[in-house]
C-alpha cells in the first residue's frame, strides 16, 4: 500500500498533466507581464516585501488569487 504523501503525488501530477492536455501549459509555469501602478501602491508593496521577503510578484499574485 502506497503512504499518502506518494499518493497526493500522483494525484497533483495526473491534474497537471490533465491541466497540460486541456490548455497546452503547464499550471505552475509563470509570464512575465508590464503593468503601471501608483507610487503609493509601489512604496507599500516593497513595505510588504522588507517585512516578508517575498518577491513584489508573488505578493500580488497571492492577493489576486485570493
């Protein structure tokens, strides 16, 4: 019997694979894009950014999909 940390494995890579067939990208694969903000919104991004140390993307990538 397979422990479960191997079987969300292969669960995660079936969906992506599903993912793949259905829109000829990987889900994880990134792009980079321009876009025009204010300097107040800049400023507290890199605020967010000192205090976690997460990159200004991925910051705004996790309040998007939230």
């Amino acid at each position: 019997m397979l422990p479960e940390k191997i079987k969300e494995q292969i669960k995660k890579g079936q969906e992506m694979l599903e993912y793949f067939d259905e829109h000829r990208k990987l889900p994880f694969e990134r792009k980079r894009i321009d876009i025009t903000l204010s300097v107040r919104t800049i400023d507290k991004l890199k605020k967010i950014k000192e205090k976690t140390g997460k990159p200004i993307s991925r910051i705004v990538e996790e309040r998007i999909m939230a």
